[in-house]
C-alpha cells in the first residue's frame, strides 16, 4: 500500500491545517479505502464514506458504542483483540506507525464479519505532538474467502493424494512411470523392492539401466513403439539389484496431455518369476517324458522284433515235427481203435481236433503268417490238452522220438 503510506504522511502533515482541510476532505472522501480519524482522546471524529459502509448505517461514532457493538477479532488465530489493542489506539499510545495487521470486523449489520486490512499512524502538529490518528481499512474479504477456498481445495486435493498414494502403495502390483525420454519419474515401493531398490534410487534412471546388456536392443525398440501411442503387454526380465533376474509382465499406457501429446508412460508390473519358473519346470517334465516314451517305444518296439523272430524260429523248427504228430494221430486212431480205454480215446480224440484245427488250415495254402499262427496256437493247445500223454503213447508203441520227424 505505497499510495496510501504517502497519503498517511501527507495527512498526517497538513490535515488538522485549516487551509487544507477542504481539499484533504475531498481526496479522503473519494477514497476507495475506509478512513477513520480519532482525536487525541481516542473519540473518532471522522468516518469517510467507504468507511461508513464497513461500519454499517445507523452507528454510533462514540468509543463505548462501538466496544459495546463491535468485535474485532485476529484474522488469523480468531483472537479477540480489545479496544486498547486495536491499531487506532495503539498509534495514538505508542505514537509510531502500526503495521498492517487483517482482523475480522464482526458489526450489527455484517454479524457473520467483514475481513479487514488495517493499518494506522498518529496525526502530528506542527510542533510534532500527537493530535490524533488515521486509521485505513480495506475490505479484503473476497481475498481471504478465496485463500480459503484455495486452502479447501488445497486440503482436499491433498486428501485425495494421500488416499491415492495410500492405495498406489498398498497395492500389490508395481508401478513405473516413465517420462518421455524414458527416464523414471515415479515409482512406488512394490515397484523398487521387486529389484531390491528403494523409489528414490530409481527416479531419473533411465529404463534401460534396469534391464541386462543383452536385452537392451529389445526394450529399446518398444520404448519407441511406446512413443507411437500403442499400449502394450510383454513379459521382460528385469535386473535384480544383486544381479539375478526378475520376470515381471508389465502392462504398459501411454500418456498424453489435453492436446494429445505424448508425456510418457505409465506400466503395471507383475512379478511372474514364479510363474515363469513353474512354467519351465512343466516344459522340462515334458520334454522328459517324450524322452521316455521315446524310450520305451523304441524298447517296446524292438522286443516285439525280438518276439517275432522267437515265433518264426519256433514255428519254423516245429513246423514238421507238428505235420507228423497229426499224421500219427490218425494212424493211431485207425489202426488201434481197440487198445485204447474211454479215457486214452477221449484224450485223443481232443489231440485229434485240435491237429485237425491246425493242420486243415495249412493244407494247400502258401500263407506262411497263416501257418506260423496255425502252429502257435498248436503249441499252446498241446501243452493245454496234455502233449505228455501224446509223447507217453509214442513210447508206449516204440515208435521213439525220430518218429516225430520222419512222418510226413
């Protein structure tokens, strides 16, 4: 308030002269801030009209009028000062210049209170003695209740924040802001722990710095395709500070201002090692079971050749030797009818069906894996049906066991 300071000294010099008392009037008159004047008593005798608005209509001027109506409090601890406190009193007490101070006027007409600026300084004669003082006041109350509003939305904005940031770092996830050259511009504490740092180590690091040497050709690549605007989901190892490696799938948006330009970006990180190495352990059992079935396939597959051949070998060297047990058999059959019990005939009459089921087959037919099947299934229905009793009836007739190959 320069203008008004000079005003206060040319006041102070010239207002209680009587040559200068109209034109003084007029300038105070026409002022846009209130004037009050006090004589060296304290009594205030002049009110300019800016003045007379802050005061209300129908107020009294006297000193006890307005200890008894008026209240005027600290703006800023909401303190009560008393009349002899007030800044007209005290320039006329102390004699010096009193400071702009704001207080809250609460009057009649403005009970809810007028927020004020005020500051006073005694009036002097000509021979330097105190004859009054000069009080100005402005109305600052559209200031003070837009600081306030700024102070509520500042405390609400600051609310929000602490919420957000309450809830960005109770989140189990990692994020990572990146600005538009790539450097870190935040991250949260899940983000940092996951690769043994703290937030403040990582921000202005470039993303580069947090990736091995070996994939950095890579990452580089989808930060530029980043800087197009294109979200992104990859799954990238990041660096562990100790030096092991930290899978995480990181989620990644572009951010833009309200023009759509490019400020950076922002990425959710997971931390999937475990994922991952859970997934490397499934490909490795994998990859050994197809080992093993491999194996046993290929064992598997050579028994069965060896199986084969054993069949073949046994069906080839019992191939004549089974051709003259069948032809024994009917001769046995025709030639001795009477020398057999009910029970010898029974067992060769079995013996007799089962040769004739193998033999018949292979009569005429040129089907080697017919014949080996024939012959099988002949080895396995004589040892079934009693082969013993075939071979105790060729010893019983001397027939001896080079009858076997000599038939046929």
């Amino acid at each position: 308030m320069p203008a008004l300071t000079a005003l206060t000294h040319a006041l102070a010099e010239g207002l209680l002269q009587v040559q200068n008392q109209p034109l003084l009037r007029s300038i105070i008159d026409h002022l846009a801030e209130g004037v009050i004047i006090a004589n060296a008593e304290g009594t205030l005798v002049y009110f300019n009209p800016a003045a007379r608005v802050l005061q209300g209509p129908g107020t009294s001027d006297r000193k006890e009028d307005w200890a008894r109506h008026y209240r005027v409090l600290d703006a800023d601890t909401g303190a009560v000062i008393p009349p002899e406190e007030q800044a007209i009193a005290l320039a006329l007490r102390q004699g010096e210049e009193i400071p702009s101070r704001d207080v809250l006027v609460h009057t009649p007409t403005h009970p809810e209170g007028r927020h004020l600026r005020v500051n006073a300084r005694p009036l002097r004669g000509p021979q330097g003695n105190v004859m009054g003082a000069i009080l100005f006041a402005h109305d600052i109350s559209r200031e003070r209740q837009a600081q306030a509003e700024q102070r509520r939305a500042q405390a609400r904005q600051h609310l929000a924040e602490s919420r957000y940031r309450l809830i960005v770092e109770a989140v189990q996830e990692g994020l990572w802001m990146l600005d538009v050259e790539g450097h870190t511009t935040y991250a949260n504490d899940y983000m940092a722990r996951m690769i043994g740092l703290t937030a403040e180590e990582m921000l202005g690091r470039h993303a580069l710095s947090f990736f091995a040497d070996e994939h950095q050709a890579f990452i580089r690549e989808k930060l530029q395709v980043r800087r197009q605007g294109n979200k992104q989901v990859l799954d990238l190892p990041l660096r562990h500070k100790d030096g092991h490696t930290v899978w995480a799938m990181l989620s990644s948006n572009p951010l833009r201002d309200e023009a759509g330009h490019y400020l950076g970006t922002l990425a959710s990180v997971t931390d999937i090692t475990r994922r991952r190495e859970a997934e490397q352990r499934v490909l490795q059992l994998n990859e050994d079971l197809e080992r093993r079935i491999s194996e046993r396939t290929a064992q598997l597959a050579f028994s069965n050749q060896e199986l084969e051949a054993f069949a073949y070998s046994v069906a080839h060297d019992l191939r004549t030797p089974l051709r003259g047990i069948s032809s024994f058999i009917r001769a046995l059959d025709e030639d001795c009818p009477g020398q057999l019990d009910a029970m010898g005939r029974d067992y060769l009459q079995r013996i007799h069906g089962v040769s004739v089921l193998l033999v018949l087959p292979l009569a005429g037919r040129a089907d080697t894996s017919l014949l080996d099947l024939s012959i099988q299934i002949m080895i396995f229905a004589a040892l079934a049906l009693g082969l013993n009793i075939v071979v105790g009836l060729a010893g019983l007739l001397d027939l001896g066991y080079v009858a076997f190959f000599a038939v046929g």
